[in-house]
C-alpha cells in the first residue's frame, strides 16, 4: 500500500519522520520501559516537540493542521516499534482530546486543545466502570447539580493516563430516573499530575495554571500483561466538584458521544493492532533469514515461507480494512460498521500473528531478548479494549441486520 490512493506524498513524510523516529529512539529503550512498567516521560517529551499529540487539529486551536490518515500513520508506524508509546498517542488524542473538538463550546476548545495538541498535558477518557464494560450504558458514577458546579461520586477504571494525565472526558448519570442509555452526561475533569518531579523533569505534563477539579485523584497503577509503559489506573470521584463550565454537550446526551468517540477509538486501535503484527513480521523476516539450523537459515524451509506468507496476506488485508476506516471517517461518511471490522480484524489478526512470531523465533522467541515476546504480550489487549471482539460482532451483525429483526 506504500502508493495506494490513500496516501499523498505529505502522508509519506509523515511516515517516514515517524518511521525513523520509531527506530532510532523508541526501539533501543522499549525493552526497559517495559520491563521497569515505567511510563516513558523522555520519549514523550520528544514526541510531544514532534508534534504527534495534535496531528489532526486545526492550527489554530494549536494543532499540526494535517488530516485523519496523518493521525492513522503516526499510532501504525510508532506500534510497529512499541505499542505502549502508539496508545500513549492514541488514547490521548482520539479519546480524551477529540470529545473536546468534536462537541466543545468555543470557550472549552480555546481553553484546552491547545495544551493537549501542544502535548504540555495528557488526556484521558472516563466510561469503563466495575459494572460497566461492554455494557457502557451501566453507568454508575453519579453526578448531581449543586448550584454553579455538579458534584461528582463513583470512579472509573482501566483508564489510560488516569495518573499521569491533567484532562479527562468522562461520563456520569445526570438523571437517575432515565432509562439506561439516556440521562448520562459528558463532562471535563482536571486533576494534578501523578508524576509532578518527572513532569519539571522533562518540562511538560503539568500545567499549574489549569484550575483543578478537587476530589478527583488516581489510584495505584495497575500492573498488567502487556503495554507495561502505559499509565492505567483508577481514576475516582470523591465529592469531586467540577463547574458547569465543564460539561461537555447537551445535559444528558453523553451517551452518544461516547459512541461516537469510541468508533473513531476503534480505527486508531486497528491501526495499532495492524502496526504490531507488522513489527512482528519485520521481526521475524530478520530472525528466520539469520537463524540457522540444519545448515541453512530457516527461512529457506517451507513450513516457515507459509507462515510469513500467511502473516504478510493478512497484514496486507488489515491495512485495506484499516484505512477505508479512516478514509471514510475523515470524508465525512458513514463508517460506524467498517471502523468495527477493521479493529475486529486487525486485533485479532495481531494475536494470530504475534503468536506465530514467537513461534517461529523458537525458545529465543520466550525471552525478553527479542521484542517478539512484548508483542504477543501487547496484543491480547487489542482484542479487548475499545470493545472487545463480541461486542464488535454484535456492532457488524446489527449493521448487516438493519430494519430485519427488533
């Protein structure tokens, strides 16, 4: 696809700067922010004076000014090396900053996009609760009216940036009484940083002159399989007071928000996934080309050109389904059906072939000595978040179905 119609020669520069961005500072430091689950604040700092946190934004809401595909590329190219540092991006922008863009006031973008797109602070996206997650319409957390401001109590987990981030788009039910889908409200919170000595440190991350809202806090940081440097957290609710300034879109429609939201989330996962399994591939075309058994390198056996042959047929279907997705998104047509294949195909495609790279790289390829091991570990996730594949299967088949069943 290096020339298909979707790319101009601007998309490949941005690939290409990406591309070797990638490699000469992600690739030799993934291994240690992986295995020490530290969130890689330096590399951040770099992507941030790259420009990568406000790719799709207008310029003069502080953006880079360029398109949807751009932003596809970046979260490809970066998860080809680390998947960690490709959510890093990808949370920030489609989940916690475009709710803002998309359904901000005038005075809500002016006062925070340009942070975010600027990547002086990190974003956040609130709706995965204890007792709703594929079931998002479960809602808990509630918020209630209080003169000036709402009070908000409940919390939300497996929140990417919930300790490092300062901006977040969450929701809360506003109307009890409501039926399950209705009654939720949008809002933006703000808190501190968890990570204030690290933020002075490289220079961004806080921002001490954004009003904060008291009451909201992270919890300890999880400990997890895979995209060990990413920051994810519980992020609670205590009494949190946060103005009526700060709710995002029509009292009691943030539901659909959300949905809205998620299915652009969904094409920037199965870009992620697509970058994975092709960093996979890269690997193991390097390693059965240099590995030697039996007196000849592996690749020259046929049992693995079937294997490379399967994951590069795949891969190569992954990133047809996955810029359609953006293609349409970023034309401004209906794409609510294709974003789901795409991270459905792509998250699973990702498994399949991260496995495989393990596999074919023998026992080297169950050490940390090799990155293939990181991947397989940072793909499972790719079927789970942003909904998980049972949930996409049920978004396609009601597509598919329509009008013909209730």
């Amino acid at each position: 696809m290096e020339d298909s119609l979707y790319f101009s020669d601007h998309h490949l520069q941005v690939r290409d700067m990406v591309r070797d961005f990638a490699r000469q500072v992600v690739k030799p430091s993934a291994r240690h922010y992986d295995l020490e689950s530290r969130f890689p604040w330096d590399n951040v700092k770099q992507m941030a004076d790259l420009g990568l946190f406000g790719i799709p934004w207008p310029e003069e809401l502080g953006g880079s000014g360029m398109d949807y595909l751009s932003y596809i590329i970046v979260i490809h190219e970066l998860a080809k090396v680390d998947a960690s540092h490709a959510i890093t991006v990808s949370a920030h922008t489609t989940l916690g900053t475009s709710p803002i863009v998309d359904f901000g006031t005038a005075e809500q973008k002016r006062r925070y996009v340009p942070l975010l797109a600027a990547g002086k602070v990190l974003a956040g996206f609130g709706l995965t609760e204890p007792a709703a997650g594929s079931d998002a319409g479960g809602t808990k957390t509630g918020a209630v009216e209080r003169g000036d401001h709402y009070v908000l109590n409940g919390s939300k987990i497996f929140i990417t940036h919930a300790g490092v981030g300062e901006i977040f788009v969450v929701t809360a039910r506003t109307d009890p009484a409501a039926r399950k889908t209705e009654g939720i409200t949008a809002f933006i919170v703000t808190k501190d940083t968890s990570d204030l000595a690290e933020a002075a440190r490289v220079g961004i991350g806080h921002d001490p002159a954004l009003p904060k809202c008291a009451g909201v806090n992270a919890a300890r940081k999880e400990d997890k399989l895979g995209w060990r440097a990413s920051d994810t957290r519980e992020l609670v609710f205590q009494d949190a007071i946060v103005p009526k300034e700060n709710v995002l879109g029509p009292v009691n429609k943030g539901f659909r928000q959300f949905l809205h939201t998620l299915d652009g989330g969904r094409i920037g996962l199965g870009a992620l996934a697509l970058g994975l399994a092709e960093g996979a591939l890269d690997e193991c075309l390097q390693y059965t080309a240099t590995r030697k058994q039996f007196g000849k390198a592996i690749a020259s056996f046929q049992g693995v050109h079937f294997a490379l042959a399967d994951m590069a047929t795949e891969i190569e279907a992954a990133k047809h389904l996955v810029y359609h997705a953006a293609w349409l998104k970023q034309t401004g047509r209906p794409f609510k059906r294709e974003a789901a294949m795409a991270k459905l195909y792509a998250s699973e495609l990702c498994m399949r072939a991260t496995t495989k790279a393990v596999q074919l790289h023998g026992g080297y390829g169950y050490t940390t000595e090799y990155p293939v091991e990181r991947m397989m570990r940072d793909a499972k996730i790719c079927e789970i978040g942003e909904g998980t594949s049972e949930i996409q299967r049920i978004v396609i088949a009601r597509s598919l179905l329509g009008d013909l069943i209730d």
